[in-house]
C-alpha cells in the first residue's frame, strides 16, 4: 500500500492583510525588517521577519522568538496581480 498524503496535499496560500501595520500595495513593501499579517480562511497570523528579494517573489524569514532553531522558518510571497500578495507558509 502505498501513502500519497504527503505527496497529493499542497500548502495553503495565504492573503497578505497588511506589512506594518499598513495596507499593503506592491512586494517591495515586504522587503526588509518588518511584520506582516496573513490570513487564510479567517484564520490570521502575524510575522515578524526579513523579507529578501528572489526574483519574482519575495523570501521572508521569519523570526521566531525564543526559539532554538538554528535556520528561520522561510515564507515565499508573490505577486498574484490586482493588489493580491499571496503567501506560501514554511514547510513543517
């Protein structure tokens, strides 16, 4: 018997609300230090990282306080066109 969960599930995308507290309104607002709200299904989460341009897309290393991880959790965020910015968690 073979177990395809792992390979047929795909990440959630999540809708970028706000970077610092404001609207947001293009990548570039990701990038550098600063904090950012997703939402998912009425589910919100708040980040607190680096963004770093990659292209077409943005890599946002989270930080994740007090934690003893020796890498920062990394989110990628693209631009899906008509004022959306989407977000593709870390994986687990």
């Amino acid at each position: 018997m073979t177990d395809h969960k792992a390979s047929d599930e795909t990440r959630p995308l999540y809708r970028v609300t706000e970077v610092a507290g404001r609207q947001v309104h293009s990548l570039d607002d990701l990038i550098g230090a600063t904090t950012v709200t997703v939402e998912n299904h009425g589910h919100e989460e708040h980040l607190i990282g680096t963004g770093v341009q990659d292209g077409q897309s943005v890599q946002f290393y989270e930080k994740e306080t007090g934690s003893a991880l020796t890498t920062d959790p990394v989110w990628v965020f693209t631009d899906q066109g008509g004022g959306t910015i989407e977000g593709e968690p870390p994986t687990k």
